[in-house]
C-alpha cells in the first residue's frame, strides 16, 4: 500500500488556484421541477443540442463506475485519452524544471505532451525483449522527476509488461504513476485498476477507442482516488464531453455483450493471422501481443509497406522507434480484411 503526500507533487499554482464555475455549476436542483434556464446564454429554440452538455457527465459516470466496480468519484473523462494525459502533465509538472520519464518504443504523445507543456522528456529504453529495465528507472530519485508513464499493453511492441514490475515500480517511485491501459481489453493480463484503492500516486487511463469501438467519438476515461480526480478537474475545460459524444457512449455501453464479443472476435483473428504470417518466409519475426495488432519483423520494412499500399491495404512502418527496425505494425481486421491481408501477402 502507498499513501504519498499528493499535494507535495502538485504545482502550486494549481492547488491555489479556483476552478472556473459554469451556469449550470451555480444552479443547485432541488426537485424534478421543470425549469426554465435562462442562466448560461444558450439557444433557448429546442433542437436537441441548443443546452449545454451535463459538466459533471452523470449518467454516463454513473454506468462506467459499473463497469468498471469503481466509485463515481474515481473517474475522470477527456475529449480522448490525450486530454486526460495532457491534463496530468500541467497539473504536476512545472514548466521548464519539471520531468517526466517514459520508456521508448512507447506511444508518442507522452513526448509530445512533455515538450507541448516545456517538460523535458527522460527516455528510458525497454530491453531487447521489450520489458522494462526496473532498476534503471527505480536510480532516478527527484524531486522534479514528477510522473512515469508506462503503457501495457505497450504500443507499438505490443506486449504487457510483468505485472510484478509494474507494482513494484507502482511502490517504489517517488512520483505519479500512470498506467496507460488503452490496449487492455485484449490482454491476457488483469486491469491494475484495482489498485488505485491502496495506491493513492497511482492514475489508470483507458480508452472508448479501441474494444470499445468508438474512436470516432473521442472519449477517453481516467481513474485515481478522488483527490487526484478533483486536482484533474480543476483545470478540466467546462463541457469538454459534448452532448453527442455522451449519447453515443450511452448508446454503445448498453450493448456491453455485443462488445465483448467483438473483442473474442478480434481474439480469434489475431490468432489466426499469427498462424498464417509465421507461414512467410520474409517474416523474421512476430512479437507476442496482447492487444489488437501484431508487432512484424520483415525483411525490408519500406519494401513491404509499399506493396501492401499498392494494393491497397495500409499497415504502419514503425521502423523509426528504437528497437523496431523494419516493423510493420499491423492493426487486426475483420476476419474479410485478414483473408485480403494474406492474399496479398502471400503474392509478394
């Protein structure tokens, strides 16, 4: 169990600060009364959408806490995952003297954030293998290292880290943990989200993009204890969830069983397509993944990449990040899509 000091980590600007207060922030309900709202300047001509969307997302809170078996005041949402990870960044991090540490191949937005918001980035390469160099990042102590992100299901690698690293690091380091789990639906690994109950540094982030399937609506969900949940909302833009994305997300977790069934489906597919592109001979190698894409050694990365887009099929080379060389990252498809992949495949 970690109980630290969060206030300790947090910029001192931010804790000192007032968070703004909407319209509907001052209005206090007190019965089912039909109101009429003349407080917040809107349309007053109905269309569905001429209001302001609930700032406090209850419902849609409501059903995520029962999916998810946490309590409605450990859940934040952002207009995707990124916001959510941009607004840890600015909370704890002061500019131009505070760090972050990450560990390369990763997904690319935690540099992105760092560098957006004057944070210097330390990069700390998984091992040749693609798990994590603990003892490295556990030398690092400082007072202005402030957050470790670490993604597993990692992206681009594929793999979940060692659920005893992650705890281990989750105890040891002196600083906010954040376990990106935008790839856990398709692990063989448990959600760490329990964990946020005895671990009061840690911050678990998840998306409604991938098993959920709704990347076009830009939803991403993040959960903490409370005090770290009410520092996010401070800073949180009002309304940040508009109205259509929050209906559909309703729409979409009331089909919970159709959504768990696609994710066996993409199971299913990701087993067969391992089977078939271990048959290739300019496949070097095939990385063991618990998400919903492959992680391909090929022969000659631009090569192959361009001939798949020739006939009309896109992967994404990721020979750029450390330790993929020539890798295709190949996202898994419907089981239609993984027969053309092969097709092709198998003509190069």
């Amino acid at each position: 169990m970690i109980k630290m000091n969060i206030d300790t980590l947090v910029r001192n600007n931010i804790k000192n600060m007032s968070s703004y207060s909407s319209a509907r922030d001052d209005f206090k309900k007190l019965n089912d009364k039909k109101f009429i709202y003349l407080d917040a300047n809107e349309s007053p001509f109905e269309n569905a959408i001429n209001r302001y969307p609930d700032n406090k997302h209850t419902e849609l809170t409501k059903v995520v806490s029962n999916i998810k078996n946490v309590n409605v005041n450990q859940i934040v949402f952002g207009n995707g995952t990124d916001e959510i990870l941009d607004l840890i960044v600015r909370v704890f991090c002061n500019p131009n003297k505070d760090k972050i540490i990450t560990l390369p191949p990763t997904y690319g937005m935690y540099d992105v954030i760092a560098k957006t918001n004057g944070v210097e980035n330390i990069e700390i390469p998984l091992k040749s293998d693609f798990s994590i160099d603990k003892n490295e990042i556990l030398k690092l102590s400082s007072s202005c290292i402030k957050i470790l992100f670490l993604c597993s299901p990692n992206n681009p690698t594929g793999n979940s880290f060692d659920t005893n690293d992650l705890t281990d690091l989750i105890k040891g380091f002196n600083g906010v943990v954040v376990v990106d789990e935008a790839y856990i639906d398709f692990s063989s690994k448990q959600s760490l989200i329990s964990l946020i109950n005895d671990n009061n540094n840690l911050i678990i982030t998840q998306t409604m993009s991938k098993a959920y399937g709704m990347a076009g609506i830009r939803l991403g969900m993040g959960f903490s204890n409370q005090k770290i949940i009410n520092y996010l909302n401070k800073i949180k833009p009002p309304y940040n969830i508009n109205v259509l994305t929050e209906r559909k997300a309703l729409e979409e977790l009331n089909k919970i069983d159709e959504i768990k069934k696609n994710i066996d489906l993409v199971l299913n597919q990701r087993k067969l397509l391992l089977s078939c592109l271990e048959k290739l001979d300019f496949i070097e190698k095939i990385y063991k993944s618990d998400s919903n894409f492959l992680l391909v050694k090929v022969d000659n990365a631009d090569l192959r990449y361009n001939q798949l887009l020739k006939n009309g099929i896109i992967v994404r080379d990721r020979s750029n990040q450390p330790l993929c060389q020539n890798c295709l990252r190949i996202t898994i498809g419907t089981e239609n899509e993984n027969k053309s992949l092969i097709k092709i495949l198998n003509q190069l």
